[in-house]
C-alpha cells in the first residue's frame, strides 16, 4: 500500500476503533468518561505500535515502507497564471485554517448549563425513603445540589407538604427554608429532617428548588407519606 492508502486505513480504522473501546468501557466500573477514554486509547496505541515494529523489523528492507517529503518553493515568475491563482488559494486557505483553529482554542464552546438536585433515602441511595411517620417525628432524606451552570449561582429549598410549607431539621435546628451558594461545579449535599404537622395518608411532600429567586422546576421532586397519631 501507498501513503494515501495507508492515511485513509488509518482514519477508517480510527473510526471503528474508537466506539468499540467505548463500548467496552461501558460494562466495566470506569464507564465512558473521559480518563478512562484518554488512558485505554493510549494503551491500545502503545499496544498496536509494538505489534508494527515487531513485524516491520521481520521485513528486508526494501519491503519496509518509508515516507519520504520533498518540498520545492515553485519559482513565482515560472508559474502559469492557473498555478499561481492555486498557489494563492492554497495559502488562503492554509491560512483560514490556522485562523479558524486559533479561535476555537481561544474561545472554547461553553458546555450544557444545568442544575442537578437529587433527593435521597437516609442510606445515601435512591430507595428506601420515609413512608410512614407518627406524628412529630422526624423523617430523613439526603438532599443534595450541583451547580452546572457555567456560573455563580444562589439557590433555596423549601418543603411543602399538601400545599403548606413546612419547617426543615439541618445540622439540629429548625429552617423556614434552605439558602445556598454555589460556584460553578461546587456540590451541597446535607441530611434534611422533615417533621409532619398533621396526620392523614399519601401527604404529598414537596421539594422546591428556586434558582436565583425563581422556581426551577415546573413539578417539584416529592414522596408520599402516610402520617398517624404517636
């Protein structure tokens, strides 16, 4: 094979490469994240690279391939108008191309902009939560916020239950509300007690999160628990 064949080898066998490492990751406990990506490409290039010198070093030396660059300035006045119209597009486009690649890596597309709020059983999983309460007492769930937002933001929380809002249990006192500030990629997460005012069965417990002052979500997060007399 030629340089051209050998390129367009190596770009096809890139391609189908790449998901079937991805694939792979996927059903281990690393996952498609970018590490583990990064370190198993490496790998699997350090691996492919000794398996070709291994063989090329079996080759005579004429059958070894060899990429060889011969690089001539064409003289300027020689040149036919056509070459010399290809010359100038050449450059422009080289050009444009080195432009082009110099704002990307100077302005960097910003990402997804986000806010993860996950609410959790006392265990730290997505299970086991409070059902069923006397009343007074005290049932714990792990709220927990991440900013994603590319920025600086200010967050609350606040607990309804059937539409009446209810006080919070953090760090053994008592809130109207939780107040947060968060940078960009910085996590809150904290033991939340919540204490039921009436009894009755499937009381809607509502979790609202308002973002710079305004709700986040249109369906707040909730459970439902069932309440009876102590």
């Amino acid at each position: 094979m030629g340089g051209v064949e050998r390129i367009a080898l190596s770009f096809g066998l890139s391609i189908a490469v790449v998901p079937l490492i991805g694939l792979i990751l996927n059903y281990t406990s690393w996952g498609i994240t970018l590490y583990p990506i990064l370190i198993s490409l490496a790998v699997f290039i350090l691996a492919t690279l000794g398996v070709a010198w291994y063989r090329r070093g079996k080759l005579a030396l004429e059958e070894r391939f060899r990429a060889s660059f011969n690089i001539r300035l064409p003289f300027w006045r020689g040149q036919s108008m056509m070459d010399k119209v290809l010359s100038v597009v050449l450059v422009v486009v080289i050009a444009g191309a080195i432009g082009t690649l110099g704002y990307v890596l100077a302005t960097p597309k910003v990402g997804e902009k986000f806010t993860e709020f996950y609410i959790l059983g006392p265990e730290g999983k997505a299970g086991h939560y409070p059902e069923e309460l006397k009343l007074g007492e005290e049932g714990r769930v792990i709220l927990g916020i991440v900013n994603h937002e590319q920025e600086w933001s200010s967050y609350k929380v606040e607990v309804w239950i059937d539409e009446e809002k209810v006080k919070l249990r953090i760090e053994g006192a008592d809130r109207d509300q939780i107040k947060i500030e968060l940078e960009h990629e910085q996590e809150w997460e904290k033991v939340v007690g919540i204490v039921p005012q009436m009894t009755g069965e499937n009381q809607k417990v509502q979790f609202v999160l308002y973002k710079d002052g305004e709700t986040y979500f249109e369906e707040p997060p909730y459970l439902w628990i069932d309440v009876e007399e102590a």
